[in-house]
C-alpha cells in the first residue's frame, strides 16, 4: 500500500469510519426508541408500518445530513464498502485509497455500535433490537438476498445518474436520503434493509449473528456492480465523472476526479 496515500489522505478515512459511526449510532438510537420493549414511544406506535416510516425518515435524513456536512462533502460520503468498492471498479479511485475507505468504513460501523451498546444497554443490546442487527425476514434467506441485490441495483443506479445530471448532481445526498427511507419503510421486512456491507458487520460482531451475514456481504456488492455496468451500457451521458456524492463545493477531491482533468464544473 502506498505510504504517501496513507499520509496525504488520512482525513478522508477518518471521516469515512467517523461518518459510518455517527450514521450507525442514529440507527442503534432510534431502533431502541422505535422497537424496544422498554421505550414508551414504541407502545405509542403500535403499528408496525408507521415505526417503520419513522425509522425510515430519522435515517433517511441521517444521510443527508452526513453528505451535506463539510465532513461528507470531502471524503465525498460513501459510508458504505460496496459503493467504495463500485467507483474503484469504474476507476475512480486509487487502489490505496479504496482499501483504506473499506477498513475505515468497517471499524467506524462497528465503533458506532459498540458505543451505542455501551451507553444504552440491554433495550439496544437484548431482542427485538439486538444491536440493531439485519435479518431476514419471515420470507426467509433467498427472499432476503433478492431483496437486497434488487435495492442495491436501484440505490446505486440511481447514485450513478444524480451524480453524473448537472441538474441533479447537487441533489445525489437528498435522493440517496430519500431512497434510504423508502427501503427502511417497504423493504425491511424482507432482509432488514442493510445496503451495505460494513453496516451490517457492526451489528453482526457484538450480536453473533453469523448464519445470514453471507447475505449483507455479497447481496449489496452484486447489485451495486449490476447497476455500474448496465449504466456504463447504456449511458448517453459522458462516462461517471468522480466518486464524491457532492462535488460542488471547496472541499478538496482525492479520486480520480473528472472535473479536476477537464477543468469543467459539476454546478
């Protein structure tokens, strides 16, 4: 690996294990309030759709917080190994820097569990949250890994063509945000919405749930990979530009970006 990568480019894996951390702490937070036993707030929403919705919403605008920070729009806010791993695939991100991304993406899931556990307790650690786990659903392990190829396909279809519209480049984090709530609220029930491969290893580690984590590690990948080559197939737009989800801004961009080479602007 290269040195000088790991030197220059330090802070952007830092906010990508910090971002993925504060993103899994609002997970473990409001799946407590939403889901346990012991939070008033979910005996006030019995209904098994609304707590859905409502969970969808505080994470889907999680997101979009994150993307829209000064710390999302440097590292360019993946958060997520699968969609590191895609923009490398498409060439727009150094080997170094992809592999440090995914190591810093897996260690920050796993620290925002671990501290959400450690300042809540049982209503975060026992049934029904249990860390906040992904499982698959009553429709069992193949409707769970159907369910998440297809939402990766779509998540990272949709990434792909947000970032590469003038007119929407700057919208990418209010679409992804957006996207997120929708598969918390319709998907969930089939696999538990994971999206995302280090995601799911924060919650799987402390709860030992290794049975379906085959799932969450490859379901997520495969789709996100569809998506980047049928895009790359069909496209009639120039070729994917850079790996950031927002790009229009001072932030300094470390990938193999697009609008540095041609001197053009993504606004």
């Amino acid at each position: 690996m290269s040195r000088g990568a790991l030197a220059r480019h330090w802070p952007e894996y830092l906010i990508e294990a910090a971002g993925l951390g504060l993103f899994m702490v609002s997970a473990g937070l409001f799946s407590t309030l939403l889901f346990s036993p012991a939070s008033p707030l979910a005996a006030w929403m019995p209904d098994p759709i609304v707590r859905r919705l409502a969970m969808g919403l505080a994470m889907g605008a999680t997101a979009v917080a994150i993307v829209y920070s000064p710390w999302g729009k440097r590292s360019g806010a993946h958060l997520n190994p699968a969609v590191t791993f895609v923009f490398w695939r498409l060439g727009k991100i150094e080997t170094p820097d992809a592999v440090m991304y995914g190591i810093a993406q897996f260690a920050g899931g796993l620290a925002g569990v671990l501290a959400v556990a450690l300042a809540i307790g049982a209503p975060f650690t026992d049934d029904p949250v249990l860390y906040a786990a992904t499982q698959p659903g009553a429709a069992g392990a193949v409707a769970a890994w159907a369910g998440e190829m297809t939402i990766a396909f779509l998540h990272m279809g949709a990434i792909l063509i947000a970032t590469n519209t003038r007119r929407l480049h700057r919208y990418t984090g209010v679409i992804a945000g957006i996207l997120v709530a929708s598969w918390i609220t319709f998907e969930s029930p089939v696999s538990g919405m994971s999206l995302n491969p280090a995601r799911t290893f924060g919650s799987a580690l402390p709860a030992q749930i290794w049975d379906t984590l085959w799932i969450y590690l490859t379901a997520p990948v495969l789709g996100m990979i569809l998506a980047s080559t049928l895009y790359g197939r069909v496209r009639t737009a120039p070729a994917v530009k850079c790996a950031k989800l927002h790009h229009a801004n001072d932030q300094r961009c470390i990938f193999r970006c697009g609008y540095a080479a041609d001197g053009s602007s993504p606004v």
